[in-house]
C-alpha cells in the first residue's frame, strides 16, 4: 500500500489545461487570471517589454536571500508613498518572494512558526490559494460570507465572526477589487474596520494582487496606507503578476510591520530562515524590471498610464457586458477589476463550455481580464441563449 495519498488538483489550472487542449478555434478562456489586449491577445505591457530588451544579462550570479535590494525599497515606496516610507521604514521587515501565492505561503509559515494554534478569518467565498495555505500550516480558519443579500459587502457578517474570534489575523484583499467576488470594503467600511481591529486586536494580511487595476493605482493603496497610519497590526502581500503583466516571472513583496525595530530584527530573521529553506532567493529577471521600471521617472509614469489604459478597458468590456446580457448581471457596472461571479447554475457554466466553448470558472467567476471587447458579444449572446432555455 503506497503512503501517498491523492490531492485533487488545482480547479483554476486543471481548467486551463482543458482549455488548452480544446481544438476549437474560436474557444474563449474567460477563467484565469490574466489580462488579453482589446485583439484577444497576449499583452504584456509595452514598458516592461521595452525594459526587457534592455537588461543586462552578463550576470546570474545569485540575488540575497532577501532579493535584490533595490527592487525591494523602491516597491515598499511604491506601495505605502514616500511620506509612510519614511516613517515606518525602520518598522519594516521585508522578504522579496516568487510571486504573491508563495508570499502568502511564507507569510502563514511566519505565523505558524511564532503563535500557537492561530485562526484566520477569511471570506467565502475567496481565492481557493487562500483556503489550501492556512489549512496546510493547521490554522483554525473561520469563514464569513463576503456578500449579503443585495451583493454588497458583508460588514454585519464581519463584525460578528471578529466579535466571536477576538486577536484572530484576517486576510482581506488590497484595493476596491476581490478575488472572485469583486466586492471589498468601500474607504468609510475601513475606516470602521480599523477602530474594530484595534479592538480586537487583530493582525491584517493584506493580499494585494491587482493594485491599480480597480481605481488608479494611488487609490487602490488606500487600504494599507489607511492601516498602516493608524499602527494596525499588518502584513501587505504585494504581487507584480497582474499590474506588471509579469505572471510567470514570479515577482512580489511581502512587507510585515513589526512594534519596535528589535521585533523588526526577529521577523526579518524568520523571514530569512523561511526562505533559505524553501527558495534560498527569490528570481532576479522580475525584481530586475520592476526595478529598472521604479527609478526611471519616465518608465514609471508609462507604466501607469499603461494600467490606467487596462482599468478603464475593463470597465468598458464590463458597460458592453451588462448592455448585451440586457441588465440581467447589472451588478457587473459597480464592480471593478477582472472578475465577477455571475449567478449561473454549475450545468448553464458547463453547457458555456461544452456548447460553445467558452470557460468560466464553476463558480460563476467571469474574468473581464480574459476577454476582448470582439468576444464580449459572442459571450453575451451565448449565455443569454442559455439561461433563456
Ligand atoms: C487574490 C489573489 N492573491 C494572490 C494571487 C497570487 O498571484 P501570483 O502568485 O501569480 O502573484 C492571486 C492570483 O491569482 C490572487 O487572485
């Protein structure tokens, strides 16, 4: 008898496979996280791509543990402003890690190797990533459904599941978007939300995987840059995969606010023993482009006139959604960012698949992301055709 047991495999990525394998020419992948040009194509977007063409590669010598340095205080400027920088930086520890997943991965192994049985509240649904992380490292995780009733976000359902679990650590995720449901806390429900974490005593990480692809860029910080103000116990997990198109190059941040800069000292120390054991350091070729993006005036300001450009293409593909599907999915216009979860039945999202070729995920997740401003009416179309039979 073998000792292996089986694990199912990961939904997004076996989809994707399907995807893959699927012979139709005009199959459309509205499932995984990435975003297409208005053509439906490839994008990656044209600073990093000039930057590229410019790096140096006579050295691949290894990075730090912690990643090269000066990708990683140019990000944390980047992330909190240089105003907040500069007040808590000696307050930062920081571990540059292979992608937002494995800065989540190394973050939940920072708090399992510090607190005795921890528990996390997460929302339900959220990104399945979440949900397998904290379970590996054995935390007690508490759900709280992230909508109510009309499809906003649940405070009342929150505060219950704080009062009930006080000094639990809470994930929520950065900006005005979340992963699937596209609804978060609006600027008023943090402001709330920080008194009660003090009151609770509550530690935040705080995943932030599609910064500047909800509002402009300096508006999806707010969540963190609010926390941090007020002292908030905290962590941003901040990943470069979506805003920098730079998915498989694996390039994000963690950042950990410690109380004093001797605790500063004892999580950097973890975070450099954490990930010595599991990576050693983190690969150089993203950190090296967000880099080189960062410290160039000229650069930054393209690169962010390139994800305003995306924001406001996912916008327009959502206003040609919610016209051709009639209203019937009106919530589509209030959300922001790649995805919504459109109310269809587990057979309607699988008829999409298997009749017309078009992927969702099974849980109604539509990503905007995924589809160009050509295939929004055959989407449309197709489950409008579906849901009226
Ligand atoms: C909510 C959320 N967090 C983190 C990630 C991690 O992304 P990556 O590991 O590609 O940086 C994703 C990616 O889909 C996500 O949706």
């Amino acid at each position: 008898m073998s000792k292996y047991k089986v694990i199912e495999p990961d939904t997004i990525f076996s989809l994707n496979d399907e995807y893959q394998d699927d012979k139709r020419t005009d199959k459309i992948n509205a499932s995984i996280g990435i975003y297409l040009d208005n053509d439906g194509k490839t994008f990656v977007i044209p600073t990093v791509a000039k930057v590229v063409s410019e790096l140096d590669r006579s050295n691949f010598n290894y990075l730090p543990i912690k990643g090269d340095l000066e990708f990683i205080e140019e990000s944390t400027k980047l992330v909190l402003g240089d105003k907040l920088y500069k007040k808590y930086n000696h307050l930062l520890a920081k571990q540059g890690v292979t992608g937002g997943t494995n800065g989540i991965y190394v973050w939940a192994n920072l708090i399992a190797l510090n607190f005795k049985k921890p528990t996390i509240i997460l929302s339900d649904p959220t990104w399945d990533n979440h949900n397998k992380i904290f379970k590996n490292f054995g935390f007690k995780i508490i759900h709280f459904p992230q909508l109510n009733k009309n499809k906003k976000f649940n405070f009342t359902a929150l505060k219950k599941a704080m009062r009930e679990n006080p000094n639990a650590f809470i994930l929520f995720q950065g900006g005005p978007t979340h992963n699937p449901t596209c609804v978060n806390p609006s600027e008023a429900e943090w402001v709330e939300l920080t008194k009660l974490f003090k009151k609770y005593n509550n530690t935040i990480l705080l995943d932030s995987a599609y910064i500047g692809l909800g509002d402009d860029f300096e508006t999806d910080c707010f969540s963190g840059r609010y926390l941090l103000e007020n002292k908030i116990k905290m962590a941003i997990n901040f990943s470069f995969s979506k805003n920098m198109t730079l998915y498989q190059h694996r390039t994000s941040l963690l950042i950990v606010l410690a109380e004093s800069e001797k605790e500063r000292f004892a999580i950097d120390s973890c975070l450099n023993y954490l990930f010595r054991i599991s990576n050693s350091t983190p690969p150089a070729f993203g950190e090296s482009i967000v880099k080189k993006i960062l410290t160039n005036k000229t650069y930054k300001k393209e690169w962010l006139q390139s994800l305003a450009q995306m924001s406001k293409n996912l916008k327009k593909r959502r206003e040609l959604f919610n016209k051709l599907t009639k209203g019937r999915f009106s919530y589509v216009l209030e959300q922001k960012g790649f995805f919504s979860l459109l109310d269809l039945t587990s057979a309607q999202i699988t008829l999409l698949k298997t009749k017309y070729g078009i992927y969702l995920l099974q849980n109604g997740r539509i990503n905007f992301g995924g589809m160009s401003l050509q295939q929004i009416p055959v989407v449309a179309k197709a489950i409008l055709s579906i849901i009226n039979n």
